[in-house]
C-alpha cells in the first residue's frame, strides 16, 4: 500500500474508532498522542524509539506510521538506517521483512520530495 493510501486508511478506521470509542479508547489515543510530544526527549527522537519498538514487535502498520513521523520530523537518511539497525540487533532477523518495507516506505517518500 502507497503511503498515500495507507494515510487515508488510517484517518478513515480513526474516525470509525473514534465514532464507537468511548472514554478509555479516547483516552487511550490521547496517551499515545502526547507521548510523542517534544518534552525532555525531542520529538524526533521519540518517533525513531517508536519505530525501533514497532520494528520489534513487529507491528506493519506501526511501523508505516513511524517511517512517515520520522520523515515528517527530519530524520536523516542516515538516522533512518541507524535506527532500521538498532530494531534489527534487538529483533533479530525475523524483523527483515518489515525492515524492508519500511525502507520502501522511507524510499517511496524521498521520491515525492524529489518531484516537489
């Protein structure tokens, strides 16, 4: 799935969710949110401990979203990889196949900022 696509996926189940989710879910998603604020740990930072994490667990969608945080925050290409190695030393190998996809994603991304 695009990185178009997978956005619109998203803010779409979000708003299902969201029209169902009661106090706890509602809650729950605003945690999430200010978790990744800037505070003491910037907010860069926080996006590629949230990509290492959702690399390790493994978790696709996760881990889209995170390579799309870390692009919009200004991750490197080189931070990029730094990170994709650190979840790959700590998941081990069976995190390869999502290691790829999310280098697809990162490289589906440099390749919109290159047509702008």
């Amino acid at each position: 799935m695009t990185i178009e696509g997978f956005q619109s996926e998203r803010e779409r189940l979000n708003e299902i969710v969201m029209k169902y989710g009661g106090q706890a879910i509602k809650r729950f998603y605003s945690l999430d949110s200010q978790a990744y604020r800037a505070g003491a740990i910037p907010a860069k930072e926080k996006e590629m401990l949230g990509l290492v994490a959702s690399l390790v667990l493994r978790c696709d969608d996760c881990i889209k979203y995170h390579t799309i945080r870390c692009k919009e925050e200004g991750v490197s290409d080189a931070e990029f990889e730094e990170t994709m190695a650190i979840g790959l030393v700590v998941g081990g190998s069976i995190t390869i196949p999502h290691m790829r996809r999310a280098f697809a994603a990162w490289d589906e991304m440099k390749g919109k900022e290159k047509k702008k």
